[in-house]
C-alpha cells in the first residue's frame, strides 16, 4: 500500500476486534469506536461485590479458527490467551430426571446414548462422520472464510443436496437417532447461536463436528479474557479504540463512505466498517436515500433471532448439581420452541441453560461461594411481551422451579447478589433491533448468498463484519467474518495476501 488507509470500525464486538487486528497487521490504520464504556459487546463482563459473571456467550470452541487471529499479526495465541478444557463439555438434564454429560470421548457418549437406544449409540460415528463433512466444507474448504459470491453458491448445490442441507438440523439428526434425548443433543447446538432447530439448516451441524474434535473450552477470569486478549493485541499493533462513542450517522458521499459521525464530530475513513447489528446499521446509521437494495422494508422483514431473560445470581452456597455448564430441559421442544420463534408469547413452561464459572474457576466467586446465569429463551421484542412487569415475576417463578422442582436447595437465602437482564437491555446494550440477542436468525434464506454480504451492496469502502453477515451466528462464525470480510477489504484494495 503507498500510503496508509485509514479504517474505522463501528463497535468491538468479536468481529469488530478481530477485524481490527487483521488490518492493522496489514497496514491499515484502525480505530474502533464503541458506544459502551468496555469493548466486547455481548461478551460484557459483570462485577457485583466480587462476583464475577459474564454477561453473554460463556462456550469457547474451535480453538483453531482463533489461533488463526493471532497467526494473521504473527503471534502466538498461547501468549495472550490460556485456553483450560472442559470435561464434560455440558450436562442435559431431561424432564423425566435422566441426564446425559455430554462430552468428547466417542466410548462414553455411546454407553450414555445406549442407556436411553442402543440403536442410536451404534449410528453416533456415522453422525458425526456426517457433521464432519460439513465442517468441511464450510471451513477446511474455505466457503466461511471468503465472502460467498453467487457463483460459489452454485458450485456448492450438488454438495448442499448430497449433505441436505436444506433440511433443518433437527430432521437431519432424525435420520440418524430414535430417542428424543438423543436427537436434542445434537440438534438443540444451533439455539447457542440464535438458530431455531427446526429450521436451521443442517449446514450448522457442524457444530457438534467442532464440540468433538476441537473441545469445548474456558479461559481463566471467563469470557472477558478472551476479548482482553484481542484488544491488548489490537493496541500493540497501533490500533486504536474511542470508547463511550456512539457513531451516530455512516457519512456517504456519492454512494461512497467517506466517515463517520459521533454526534456533531465528523471523523474521515477510507473504509469503514460496521461490526453493530445489521439492522441497527442499516436503519439508523445510513440515510434511507443511500440504501436501494437494504431498503426499510426489506430490512423490516428478516427474520431475527430470539432473545434471552438472564438472571445473575452469586450466592454464598456452592451446587455441585450444575456443571460449569448445564440445561434444563423442559418437557415441551417443538411447542416451545414455536412459542419463542413464531407465537412470541411468554410461555408458562421454559427451558434453562445454566452458567456456573466458578465451578472451574473459584476466583469469580468470593468466599468459596458460586457465580451462576440462568437464561431462559425468550421471544424478541416483536412479541410485545410487557418487560417491565413481567421482568420480576418471571424471576420468581424461574427461582422457584430451581429450588423446588430442580433441587437446588435454599437457593433463595444464599443469594447475596443478583441482576436480571431482558430483551429491553439487549436493545439498550448493543443497540440490537427487536432486542434479538443473536442478530439475524441463521435460517436458510439468511444463510450464506442470502445473508447480508461482507461488502455493502449498496455503499463503496462499506463493509460489514460479526454475526448478522457471512458466515456469522456465534463466536466461531463471528471470528470467521473477520477473515471473510478482511478477505473482501484486500481484494477492493488489490493486497490479497
Ligand atoms: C446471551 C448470549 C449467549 C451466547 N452464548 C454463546 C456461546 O456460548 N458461544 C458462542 O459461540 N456464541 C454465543 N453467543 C453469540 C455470541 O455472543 C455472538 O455471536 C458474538 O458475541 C457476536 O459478536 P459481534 O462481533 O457480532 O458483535 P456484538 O457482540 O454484537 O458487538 C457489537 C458492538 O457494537 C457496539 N455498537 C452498536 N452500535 C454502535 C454504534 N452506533 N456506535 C458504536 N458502537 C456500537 C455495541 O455496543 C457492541 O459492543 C451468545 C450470545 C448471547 C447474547
């Protein structure tokens, strides 16, 4: 490059910080603006009286698609980053009082699987040879890590057919167990990245391919320490980061970015990159005359993943009954997952995933006490559900299930902090449409050609990166924009390495 360009980058979210480390270590010169006081977006740390939560994501898989991040400035990621296995990955607790600890070992996911179908416990190699082939495709073949152009599309249908992918992951799997147990173990995997099982396409099956062969993961101090390691090597390689800055207007000039606003203070980029969520990017940061193709109405109408009701709790007694991580799976999977997506109404009945850090980690809890979340899918705010009355009742009711129907006893009095969250803050936190904590649903016609692109379709040195663009949806896929999107940046700029 003659002459250094300068690139801003809207929000630090995964996508916006891994973004920024490949341009910087490129040349480029990069600054992140984030409205919020710390960088991390969803991945936001949570500190009460020394407990320690984190906000969001808590699963750290595919550790060789974040090496990658590191590879790309010539580090190492092992010198920013230690990464601690899990074992088991997760428990699922059934409704019947039957579990599973889900797991990497091929012998022991078999004898579990076999208590509950013997029949299935023989197909789980051939499932996960199948998930591997779609792996395959997707990363080892590269369609996730470069934008995927109409013509890769096509190449990729006589494969897509032969793997059905345009089945939705829960048929997929049906093809291979009988057991209800069995078929939600490998199938409920897309609702970690805001995918509805029943119609997400079999592609993101891939999922338990990753889980099994490249573990599941912690990292010392949670979460949040993954996003320290990528800003202090954002900032050692020059970049830089404008927190409690709210970009307020994408500044475009004959159908080219040319900055952006913050308030009334205009900053110049040669490129400029939103890591927001897509919706909020398209509505409220680009005046409706420059959008032909990501008109309002078009914008308005795709689909967005659910939410999430969270509860943060520390408390001064420990409950060995919750793994570091754990579900709770109510009796109800289909109905309840068509209560969520399509009626968005509040159900009576609720399905919980369970964040326990200090079970791995005893320094996110003081006095030998427990640092836990709950989160219960919910419906996004298209559901009209009245957050402000239900927030506390809900609670209520979620605290009672775990004391008295899941056991886990005097919950209530060993509680010495708690905090709940609900789809009104996710829509205040990150600016997120609808309040869907996972951005744009990853179905089929949102998947891959269908998915808003890595370069604007309507905006010259505009680009997207993190879930809502290709491939996106969850950590992995979040990181992977970032290569996809550097890949669209250094093509338009004619340095593909
Ligand atoms: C509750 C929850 C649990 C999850 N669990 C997992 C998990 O276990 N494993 C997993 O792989 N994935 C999980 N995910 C998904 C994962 O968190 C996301 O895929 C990932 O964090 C998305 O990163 P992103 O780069 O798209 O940006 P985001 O995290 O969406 O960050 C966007 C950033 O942009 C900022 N921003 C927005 N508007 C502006 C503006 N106008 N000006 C300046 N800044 C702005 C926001 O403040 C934010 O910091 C979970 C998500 C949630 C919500």
């Amino acid at each position: 490059m003659n002459q250094t360009k300068k690139a801003i980058i809207i929000g630090s979210g995964f996508g916006g910080l891994a973004l920024g480390i490949r341009l910087q270590a490129r040349g480029f010169d990069v600054t992140i603006f984030e409205k919020n006081e710390k960088s991390g977006g969803h991945a936001y740390p949570l500190d009460i009286n020394g407990y320690k939560f984190d906000m969001g994501p808590s699963l750290i898989t595919a550790p060789d698609i974040i090496q990658d991040i590191f590879r790309a400035a010539n580090r190492k990621m092992e010198d920013y980053l230690k990464l601690i296995p899990l074992d088991p990955y997760y428990r699922i607790y059934f409704h019947d009082g039957t579990y599973i600890d889900y797991q990497g070992d091929t012998r022991a996911m078999k004898d579990q699987m076999a208590k509950f179908n013997s029949e299935d416990a023989e197909n789980y190699e051939r499932f996960i040879a199948y998930a591997g082939k779609l792996h395959d495709a997707v990363i080892n073949k590269g369609l996730g890590k470069r934008p995927f152009t109409w013509k890769a599309f096509l190449k990729f249908i006589p494969k897509a057919m032969k793997l059905w992918v345009p089945l939705p992951s829960y048929y997929a799997v049906k093809r291979f167990f009988k057991d209800f147990r069995n078929i939600f173990t490998f199938s409920f995997n897309t609702l970690f990245i805001g995918g509805n099982p029943f119609r997400t396409p079999s592609v993101y099956l891939m999922i338990p391919y990753l889980e099994k062969s490249g573990g599941v993961w912690y990292t010392m101090g949670g979460m949040y320490s993954f996003v320290e390691a990528l800003e202090t090597l954002f900032l050692e390689l020059g970049g830089k980061i404008q927190t409690n800055s709210e970009v307020t207007e994408i500044v475009v000039e004959n159908k080219t970015a040319r900055g952006v606003n913050t308030g009334d203070q205009f900053y110049q980029a040669d490129i400029v990159i939103s890591n927001a969520h897509f919706a909020h990017t398209q509505l409220d940061l680009i005046k409706p005359e420059h959008r032909s193709k990501w008109n309002d109405r078009r914008v308005k109408k795709m689909s967005y993943s659910m939410s999430a009701f969270i509860l943060y709790i520390g408390s001064r007694k420990k409950y060995p009954k919750l793994r570091h991580h754990t579900l709770i799976i109510a009796k109800r999977y289909r109905d309840l997952i068509y209560d969520i997506f399509e009626r968005k109404i509040l159900a009576d009945d609720f399905s919980i995933y369970a964040h326990v850090p200090s079970r791995t980690d005893p320094g996110m809890a003081p006095n030998d006490g427990e640092s836990m979340y709950f989160l219960i899918p919910v419906p996004n705010l298209a559901g009209h559900i009245d957050w402000e009355k239900a927030k506390h009742p809900f609670a209520e009711k979620v605290l009672n299930f775990l004391e008295y129907e899941f056991g886990l006893e005097n919950l209530r009095d060993s509680i010495e902090v708690s905090k709940i969250i609900t789809p009104l803050d996710f829509e205040k936190h990150a600016n997120n449409y609808l309040g869907s904590a996972w951005g744009l649903e990853p179905k089929l016609t949102q998947t891959a050609s269908f998915r808003p692109q890595n370069r604007s379709e309507d905006i010259k040195n505009l680009y997207l990166v993190g879930t809502s663009t290709h491939p996106g949806a969850g950590i992995p896929g979040t990181l992977l924009t970032s290569e996809a999107t550097e890949y669209a940046i250094m093509n338009d700029f004619q340095h593909v390495g």
